[in-house]
C-alpha cells in the first residue's frame, strides 16, 4: 500500500520538522479518501409562465417571485429508505475519518483501507436495493404527483427508471505534491510541497477542534443529566445514549486522536475513568453513584471549557479564497 507521503517527498521533507508533529503522523498513517453522490433532485424550478399563474393568485408580479414543484414525495416510506441508506453511508464515514480541508475529502487510516472499502461496497449494495424497491414504486410516486400537481404534472419531468440515479462513490485521491512536478520545475513542486504540509496543519487543527466540541458536547449533556434532581424531585431522565454516545466517542478518539494536544488527551483519560464500567442504569438506580460521576465529569468540563476559551484562534488562509478575494 502506498502511503500519501511519497517516497520523493519523504526525501526531501524539510529536514527542520520533527518526525513526531502530528501533521507528519497524519501524512504517514493516513488516506485520502474522497466520498460523493449521484442524487436525482426531487424539485424542479416552474417555468416562467407557471410562475406568473402562480403569482396571480397572489396578486403579484411573476418576475418578483420565485416558485419550485415537488416532483416526488419523500416521505414515502421507499423513497425514505433511500434517504436513509444514504444518511448510513455518511455517519459511517465521518465515524471512520478526520476531516481535511477540501470538499468532500477526509482521511482514513491507512491500515482500515481493506476493512472501510468492505464495508462501503455493502453499503453501496444496501442503498441499490433500496433505490430498486423505491423504482418498483416509482409508477405510483408518479400517479400520487400527478394528482397533487394538476397542470403543473409534466410527464418529462421523470425519467423511465430510477436506475443509476442514486448512487454512492468513493476513491482514494493523491493530496501530495506529484512527484513528476519534480522533474517539470523544482521551484514549483517546493511551493506545491509547502500547500500539503500546510493542509496537513490545517487538518489536524480541523480534527482537535470537532474532538473538542464533540467531547464538550456529550461531556456537558451527560453531566446535566446525572446532576442535580428533575421537575419531580427525582433523578432527571436521561436515555442510555447519553452514556453510549461517550463510550463510542473514546473508542473513536483513541483510534483516530493525532495527539496534537496533550490537555485534551488527559481530559478525555480523566473522563473515561469517570464513567469506566459504569451501566446507564446504574446511574439511575444509585444516587451515590450519580453524584461520584457528576462531580468528575462537572471539573472535566469547567477544565473544556477553559481549554476551549484559552484556544487561540488560528487564522488559516487558503489559495482560493486569497486569490478570489471575495
């Protein structure tokens, strides 16, 4: 397997930088991974002269409204399974990864490659057969839009099939400087090497920043939940993912944590023997034990939110955005 620091690139990486920094880590141990979709639009903008019918009914100019058609219903429970298949997909993916600063990219351990490509292929064939069963219904989708449509229903507006109008991509983008630039112009594969290092920077202050306010997030709610009593008297309600939540996040952070930040490890450490071997219902049964966990967790998040505050904000400038200046 080819890692993304390439063996040109490692040879001439800046001699400076400390193995050990958290962007080097990331370049070494880290994939690309670029994830995208085919999605059939379910809207479709009125033509001018349906506008200006519409506009009449409200006694207004069609040229200052503007007005769109729902071509299906996707509340239908089919078309909802698509959806869903497609919202499967994306917290997957987000689950397995760090985020990285181009549209749609993020990074994925190298060593999961073989396990993430498995899976997305069987949910790739769990969203096509959910897209078959929503074209089994497709006739129906059409007959339901043309009652509710009336003259608006345009039968062009739907294609025969719903085949490959819903799909799911993913590949495994090169983010480094290639390494044939070398060859081309010296002076520009050392700025194209300097943009990678600094998007790899930039990564990594992307996933401390969504590991800090993911683990403030579910620290904070925890912590209301097991503090104090409820409108009743008694304890307040809380559901088991409040605890289960945290649990996949320490598992989460300990397989992706690029150790960029040595109070939030400790913090999470601490958080994690708060609530180690500790069962949901326990915490509802035992009010001892409600109190032990609140009062380990309340100083874990006073000490988030002072991390969070005493953060320096870092201003990061990208090319396109410099250039465009807009």
């Amino acid at each position: 397997m080819t890692t993304l620091l390439d063996h040109t690139d490692a040879r001439t990486a800046d001699k400076t930088a400390p193995t050990t920094s958290p962007a080097l880590r990331l370049r070494a141990t880290m994939a690309a991974v670029r994830l995208g979709f085919t999605w059939m639009g379910t809207r479709k903008t009125l033509t001018p002269g349906q506008t200006a019918r519409a506009a009449e009914s409200f006694d207004a100019e069609g040229r200052f409204l503007s007005a769109a058609k729902k071509l299906l219903d996707t509340k239908h429970p089919a078309f909802r399974s698509v959806t869903a298949a497609r919202g499967q997909i994306e917290s997957y993916w987000r689950g397995v990864s760090l985020p990285f600063p181009e549209p749609g990219v993020r990074l994925v351990r190298q060593d999961y490659l073989d396990q993430f490509a498995l899976r997305m292929a069987d949910f790739r064939a769990e969203l096509d057969d959910a897209v078959a069963n929503l074209d089994r219904h497709f006739g129906e989708l059409r007959a339901a839009a043309a009652g509710r449509l009336g003259s608006l229903y345009c039968e062009a507006d739907y294609p025969d099939s719903l085949t490959g109008l819903f799909a799911v991509a993913w590949e495994f983008p090169n983010v480094e400087a290639p390494a044939y630039l070398l060859q081309l112009n010296a002076a520009l594969y050392d700025e194209e090497r300097a943009r990678v290092a600094a998007r790899f920077e930039e990564a990594v202050q992307l996933a401390e920043q969504a590991f800090l306010d993911e683990f403030g997030r579910l620290v904070a709610h925890l912590c209301e939940r097991v503090s104090g009593a409820g409108d009743g008297g008694g304890p307040k309600v809380f559901r088991d993912s409040a605890v289960d939540n945290l649990a996949d996040f320490f598992d989460r952070f300990r397989t992706l944590n690029v150790r960029s930040n040595d109070q939030l490890d400790a913090l999470v450490a601490e958080a994690q023997r708060a609530v180690r071997g500790v069962d949901p219902q326990q915490l509802r049964d035992s009010e001892a034990l409600r109190r032990r966990v609140a009062s380990r967790l309340t100083d874990v998040r006073s000490a988030l939110d002072g991390l969070l505050v005493d953060r320096p904000r870092r201003r990061i400038l990208r090319p396109a955005a410099a250039a465009g200046g807009a």
